[in-house]
C-alpha cells in the first residue's frame, strides 16, 4: 500500500477520532443545567452535580491532562493504524483497541474515562449517570463540577469538524469501503448524519477524592 502523507494521515486520524473538544476552565454558562440536575437526586442515593460548587483549579488541570492523554493516545494509535492499513484499520483500532486505551489512562491518572456520543456508534459508550441528563439537553458548553459522592469531574463536548464526515456525515458522504467496515464492527452504528460544526458527543471524566 502506497504510504499516506503526513497531513493526509493527521486530517483522516481527526476524521476517525472526531474530537475538536472545548477546554475553558470558566464557570459553565449553563448554570440553571446544573441547578436542574442536583435538584434531581433520587432517593435511592444516585450520585449527582452538586449546585453553584466547581472543582479546584488543580482538579481541572488533573481532569484536563488526562483528557489530553486520552486523546493523544487515540490519535497516535490511528494514525498508525491509517498508514498501515489505511481507514478501514483505523476503524477496527475504534472498535477493539479504544476502550482499552481508555482503561489504561484512566489507571494511570488515577481516574475513570471515557467518551460518548449524541448518537452512538459503539453502545458500550454509554454516558455515566451523572452526566445523563447533559447529555439530554445536549450540551455544548465546557462544563466541571463536583458531584454528591465528593468526585471531581469534567464533561467537554466534541464538536464535529469538515474532516470527520467521512466517518460521521451524511451517507452519501461516507465511502463504500468505510460503510462496510462500519456495518462489519458497528452493526448498531447510529453516530451519521451529522453536520460540519454538530455536535458529535463528549469526553467525560470522573476524578475520586
């Protein structure tokens, strides 16, 4: 196979990854969202945000850094994967190697986490219970906070960019060969059809005391 460029292998290795995340350590702009989910605990004692409290500026680094890592490692692994066996490689690191990668950061910083999606690709992506109902109102703004069980935690969109259509846009827009492999891996792929600028999902992520 004739080696891929180095800008082609960054431009499809964003493609497939699909994250232009936001990282603002401002307050979030959508203070009633939170207000509304610590005003939702149930009885049961489901762990949720805790109104009007924001982590420590070191927690947000903490948070922030592993997301980095995080992504730093997917894009690695892909564009790897793209050079040796071009996109439909890079999907199958998607499908069987993300998940792992993910676990890995997440022991190594001492956290958990992890991504999911408006609409999901991989159904193992669910979204963790705290952050359900951000993900109901599909928000778009950088947001931490600190939840009932006294965790830090950081839920950061993604927003899709013009090079992730080709996994993530309008059918017609993805190629033959790429729609195969997404049915062969991801026979319950709901993640296309988004639009340049969408939003495409999160990182999420769970710091312990």
């Amino acid at each position: 196979m004739k080696p891929l460029s180095k800008n082609l292998l960054a431009f499809a290795t964003f493609a497939l990854l699909g994250v232009s995340v936001g990282c603002s350590n401002k307050m979030p702009e959508n203070a009633s969202a939170l207000a509304s989910l610590s005003s939702n605990r149930d009885l049961a004692g489901t762990v949720t945000i805790v109104e009007n409290q924001q982590p420590a500026e070191e927690q947000k680094q903490k948070l922030l850094a592993a997301k980095e890592e995080l992504f730093k490692r997917l894009s690695g692994r892909l564009m790897k994967a793209m050079a040796d066996g071009g996109p439909a490689a890079a999907i199958e690191v998607c499908q069987k190697e993300a998940v792992q990668i993910a676990k890995t950061v997440s022991e190594q910083h001492g956290l958990e986490i992890g991504r999911t999606g408006v609409r999901l690709r991989n159904p193992n992506n669910q979204a963790p219970k705290w952050a359900s109902e951000l993900v109901t109102a599909k928000s778009e703004t950088p947001t931490f906070a600190v939840l009932t069980n006294g965790h830090t935690t950081a839920f950061l969109p993604i927003k899709l960019q013009p090079q992730c259509l080709m996994c993530h846009g309008p059918k017609e827009l993805i190629s033959p060969d790429v729609q195969s492999q997404l049915s062969k891996l991801f026979p319950d792929d709901r993640a296309i059809g988004f639009k340049d600028g969408e939003l495409r999902g999160w990182f999420w992520v769970d710091l312990p005391n």
